[in-house]
C-alpha cells in the first residue's frame, strides 16, 4: 500500500487490542486520513488469541484483507511471545512495540530474530499508576502513535480527549486517567525513540 501505514495488533481477548485498533481509525480519520480497523474473526473469548489491524493512507484504500506485511506490530501481552509469531511479515525498516516489564535486550530472544526497531512499554505499571486496572490499550494505543508518527502528539492527544468524552460521557472520572495514560506512555515511548536514535549516530 502506498502512502500509508498497516499495523498488526496481538492481544488476548478483553485485553483492549480491538479497542485500541477502533480508536486509532477514529482519530486517524478525524485529521483527514482514509482508514480501516478491524479485528480478525475467531473465537471470541476472555484471554484467547485476537489479532487486529490498520491501514491508515492519504490515499484510497482499496485493499480490504488482513495485513501480512505489516509497517509496525503492537503486542498488548508479551505471553503471545511464546506461541504467536508477531514478527511474521513485519518490514524490517518497521518496528515491533511490546507490552512487558523487560527490557529490549531480554525480549529481542523471543523474536525470531527480527532485525528492525523493538521497543518495549511497561503498559500495565502505567494503567495502574494512572487507572488503578490493568488497562493496556489505552497505553499502547500511544506509543503505537509515538513509533509509527501517524499524527502530531497534540493532535492525537486532543482528538483521544474528545472520544474519551463521548465514550465515557456518563462516566467523566475515568477520562483524566486514560489521558495520563496517554500523556506517560507517549514520554516513555519517544524516550526510547530518542535513545534508539542516539545510539544509531553513535
């Protein structure tokens, strides 16, 4: 697909990938962009497998299968490591994000010896800090934005706000929280950016 990006998102069921990949098109769609988001159909059940995607251009999307070559790959639970192969057909001048507490050095052995960009995010540290759950999506959903630079930080923070007010308009005292999560996972994320890119020049 020309002039766009396709992320592939690994979860287990009620974990928020879905979630995640539907607001990513949402806010992507709202700066003018064409998208899609959906997850692929299986089993629907609490911690099972689910698998979702993206396709975000400025073009016309004209292809409407699942993304086998992804640009970026966002896995919500680092026990998918072990019996789903997340780096299948990711581009090596992409990127894989992970949910986990390790560091890159101490998952890159789980990674089929994938040669591209590997970031890792404490997701549920902050949903906890932030949320007091264990909430990864919202988490994610930033530094999938952060890695991939599909919009602006401000845009996207501004956008986030205003769906987090329509979602949760009878419940208005989770939206600060799901914005700190936001606000800490995009820092986390563009810390680790900076500190790839540091490393590459030296």
């Amino acid at each position: 697909m020309k002039n766009g990006i396709e992320i592939r998102w690994h979860g287990r069921g009620g974990q928020g990938a879905k979630t995640a990949a539907l607001l990513l098109a949402d806010v992507a769609f709202k700066t003018g962009r064409n998208v899609q988001g959906f997850p692929e159909y299986g089993p629907e059940r609490m911690g099972a497998p689910i698998t979702a995607y993206n396709r975000i251009s400025s073009d016309k999307i004209r292809v409407h299968s699942n993304i086998y070559h992804p640009d970026f790959v966002v896995v919500v639970d680092e026990t998918l490591l072990g019996s789903v192969d997340v780096t299948a057909g990711l581009k090596k001048n992409g990127a894989i994000i992970i949910n986990t507490a390790k560091s890159r050095e101490e998952i890159q052995e789980h990674l089929n010896g994938y040669e591209g960009r590997v970031y890792t995010i404490d997701a549920r540290k902050i949903s906890v800090e932030t949320l007091g759950k264990n909430f990864p999506n919202s988490p994610m959903l930033a530094a999938a934005v952060a890695v991939s630079k599909i919009m602006p930080r401000e845009k996207f923070i501004k956008e986030m706000r205003a769906s987090y007010q329509h979602k949760f308009a009878k419940k208005p005292e989770v939206i600060d929280g799901n914005m700190k999560a936001l606000e800490m996972a995009f820092d986390k994320a563009e810390e680790a950016i900076e500190a790839d890119e540091m490393s590459l020049s030296a």
